[in-house]
C-alpha cells in the first residue's frame, strides 16, 4: 500500500487535457521528484491529489483511503500538506504571527485541537528555529527574501504535523546558498519521518535530493525511477526537447 498515489487521474479544463490518465505514487519515507515541462499537469496533479480541483476520473488515495472528491481541509487532516507555486503569507503579520495564523486557520485547528497555547508557541518558535527564521521572527513577512517566504510558508505548514509534504517549485527564484539550505531541511525532515514529493524545475536539486523521479508530459506519467536512470531516459529528453 502507498502512502499516497493517484491512479489514472484526469482532468480538462475546457478543451484542454490538463491531466491523462496520470499516475503517480509516494511510498511512506520516500523524497519522490515530479518533473515534466512547463503545462505538463504538475500543479494541477498537486491541486487533485490536495482537495483544490476535482478530478474528472481515477483515483487518489492517502494509506488506501479515497481522498478524490474531499475537501482541501478534510485532506489536511488526514495529514497531506502541501506549498503552493507562489507564496502565500502576509507580508504585514511578522514572521512569528504568520506561523500563529497558519496555527489557527480551521484545517490545521483540527489537527491541533487539543494543544495548549503553550504547545503552540513552542511548536512555532522550534520550527522558526528549525528553517532559520529565529532572529527574524519580529520582522514584517513582508520583508523577507523570496527564499525566507518559502521557508515560511514550510513552517507554517509543519505546524500541523503532515505525514507527506507536496512542495511545488520550492526552489524556484531562489539563490544556490538558500537551494542547499532548503536541501538539507528537507532531508532532515525525512529523516524525522516526513514524506515528500517535490515538483521542481531545477534538475541540480532534484537530482540530488530525491531517491526516485516520475515525470509527466502532457497530463501522463512517461517515466518514473531512480534519478540516476531518469536523467538518460530518451522519452524524458524528448518530452524536454518536443516542447
Ligand atoms: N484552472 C485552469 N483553467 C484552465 N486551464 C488550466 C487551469 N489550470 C491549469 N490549466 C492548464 O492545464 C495544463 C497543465 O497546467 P499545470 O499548471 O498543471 O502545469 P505544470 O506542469 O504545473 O506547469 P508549470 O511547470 O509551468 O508550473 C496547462 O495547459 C494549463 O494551461
Ligand atoms: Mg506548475
């Protein structure tokens, strides 16, 4: 049994075939890259696989259970958290009252229901501490570099314990030393128990980070294994070079 998988997924929008009879799994500690070019579904896969889109046909599961046709906060709860492609924080809350905020809002509150206002300030002040957002945590979000945002939104999120974390494009408009740091979180977190599948154009990070790669074109998985295989796969290449 998978920790998360969709099976035969599709959606259109319109005339448009976002989504192929895709099919993508996650296994319980893996870091699972998902890459493709630019229209070749990613997102929208993370958006059926969180409860943000309905999905036209197929199935995704999280340890077996249906979770296609759930609300985003009914999938929160069974414990799939996810970052979005552009960041979502406010920028005039302090780094340390946006990682309160994400506390409350009502899919995490399930989660944390029975914690103390003290648990939840420890919890929030470990995980500034953990991202290395510590010493900011009195400046205005807003104020951030674009990597410090998505380290952010990431503490935000792990405020409520997530079994498996879809990130989408975290490296993205970041600089090399802020990739390596980001790098090394996520592992760490893998190494506490965190699952994650990473959508990401940036092959360096990718391949360095993750024990298994599916890739998508036009709304289909057409390959998926070790990086290593991944990178010299002809059909890869080609769904680069097609497009
Ligand atoms: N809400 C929507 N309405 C109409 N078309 C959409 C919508 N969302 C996505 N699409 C289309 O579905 C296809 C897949 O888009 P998607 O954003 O999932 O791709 P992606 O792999 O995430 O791309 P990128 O790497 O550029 O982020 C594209 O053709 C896109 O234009
Ligand atoms: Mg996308």
């Amino acid at each position: 049994m998978s920790l998360l998988e969709a099976v035969d997924v599709s959606k259109s929008f319109g005339g448009i075939r976002a989504l192929n009879a895709c099919c993508v799994h996650v296994e319980e500690g893996e870091i699972v890259g998902l890459i493709g070019p630019n229209g070749s579904g990613k997102t929208t896969l993370f958006n059926v696989m969180t409860g943000y889109e309905r999905a036209d046909s197929g199935m995704v599961r999280m340890r077996n259970k249906p979770i296609a046709g759930s609300s985003p906060r009914a999938v929160f709860g069974l414990g799939v958290g996810r970052t979005f492609q552009l960041t979502r924080i406010f920028p005039r809350l302090t780094v340390l009252e946006n990682a309160h905020v994400a506390a409350q809002r009502p899919n995490f509150a399930a989660s944390l229901g029975r914690w103390s206002a003290t648990k939840e300030r420890t919890r929030v002040t470990e995980l500034l501490d953990f991202v290395g957002l510590a010493r900011l945590r009195d400046v205005p979000a807003g104020n951030l570099s674009y990597g410090q945002k998505k380290l952010l939104e990431i503490a935000s999120i792990l405020v409520a314990e997530p079994k498996v974390l879809l990130l989408d494009e975290p490296a993205g408009g970041i600089n090399p030393t802020m990739i390596a740091y980001l790098s090394d979180r996520i592992r760490d977190l893998n190494h506490r128990g965190v699952t994650f599948l990473v959508v990401e154009h940036n092959m360096e990070f990718v391949m360095g980070l993750c024990n298994r790669v599916s890739v998508m074109h036009r709304g289909a998985t057409i390959a998926d294994g070790p990086a290593a295989e991944i990178r010299q796969n002809p059909a890869v290449l080609d769904a680069y070079l097609g497009d």
